[in-house]
C-alpha cells in the first residue's frame, strides 16, 4: 500500500491502537479501491444515497445543508483520515442530509459497506472503534444543534474563538477559512460575524489582524 494512503488510514479512527503493519495485512485482505475526484466535484447531493464505506485518503471534502430558501451552511469539513457518514453506512434510511463536494482534488479509499462489515465481524478493535465514532458523531451534533439554535451571534463567534484557541493550544490562533466560511457554518450573515469581531476588538477582548487573532481576554468571550 502506497505511503500517503497507509498514513491516512492510521489517522482514521477506525484503524485507532493499530500498527501500520497490522493496518496494511487488514487491507490487503479485504476489497477496496481508489477514487480519485478533481477539484469542486460533487461527491453526493443532499438525499442521495449513501452507498459506499468510504475513507479520505487525500485532500478535503466540504459538507453543505441547503435551507428551502437556498441559503446554505457548512456543517463541516473531512480530511485525510475522515470516514465519509459514518452514521449512514448501514442505516435503513440512508439518504445523506448534507450535499458534498470537493474543496480540491481528493482521493478516496472506497469499500463495499459488505466489506466494511466483514472487518467490524472480524476484527474487535475495529469494531469498538467503529462503535465510538458512532457515539462521537452524536455528540457532535448535539453540540452543533445547541451552537446553531440557541447561541446568539456573539455567543457563536466566542465559542469558535475558545475551540480554536484549545485546538491551537495558544491564545494567538490562524484562522484556515475564509469570513464567508465561517459565517456559513454558523448559519449566520458575514457583516453580522464582521460586526461583532469588531466589537470584540473595540473592547479589548481580541485583536484582529488577518487571520491572525489573538484572544486577550478569554472570560468575557
């Protein structure tokens, strides 16, 4: 197995407390092949079937859920290491509530989700790994509900502010998205983000420059 790819699968949850060795022996066992997609290619559409166990083994996927009205929200982001809706594999009702696409060029590890459970019936750890990235993803959505329906604006922008800053492990933090990025994840318009940035500035509690902000006052976040 190629270098890069056996590098993604052991930062995969999945394969979590396995030697490379032991990761690369599982593959080679199983079916499985790669898909390579170009950049702002759709992978799914919201309420298209989730048909495959797929794995990013290279690049990003952006994950977007459209309103009635057209407005979109990035719900979020999938890396190399990143199984594609987990949550989705083996459910009765499988259509993917979130439309899909590249942010650039991506590689993915594709399996059968038969495949995917001749391993689960196979192999433990990868079972209860796979059981923990299930109990993960509802803990994250949980969060992400309380964030989106009940924060106000000011009380979203503190709460990435404060993730990110334990994320970085520094009060001066980097921003990777862009303004619109982020207003977009939180379901909010991009003045609204800019506006209180700049109210948190004018009180002393951060300082922007770029995407370079540096929290100085973390209790009033």
């Amino acid at each position: 197995m190629e270098t890069g790819i056996l590098k993604a699968l052991k930062a995969c949850m999945l394969f979590e407390g396995m030697h490379d060795i032991e990761i690369d022996m599982l593959m080679d066992s199983v079916n499985h092949r790669l898909v390579q997609l170009g950049k702002n290619e759709i992978y799914k559409l919201a309420g298209e079937p989730c048909a495959h166990a797929d794995i990013v083994v290279g690049g990003e996927l952006v994950c977007r859920m459209t309103s009635y009205s057209g407005k979109q929200v990035e719900v979020s982001r999938l890396g190399a290491g990143d199984i594609i809706a987990p949550a989705f594999i083996f459910a009765r009702n499988n259509a993917m509530p979130v439309s899909v696409e590249t942010a650039g060029k991506v590689s993915i590890l594709r399996m059968r989700p038969e495949t995917l459970k001749q391993i689960l019936d196979t192999h433990e750890t990868v079972r209860m790994n796979f059981i923990r990235i299930l109990s993960d993803i509802d803990v994250f959505l949980t969060r992400k509900m309380k964030v989106l329906s009940l924060f106000t604006v000011r009380e979203k922008v503190g709460y990435m502010l404060l993730e990110e800053v334990g994320k970085q492990g520094s009060a001066t933090i980097q921003l990777d998205r862009s303004r619109q990025t982020i207003a977009d994840s939180f379901g909010i318009q991009k003045y609204s983000l800019l506006r209180v940035l700049a109210e948190m500035e004018k009180s002393g509690i951060i300082r922007v420059e770029g995407k370079t902000i540096t929290v100085l006052d973390r209790s009033k976040l």
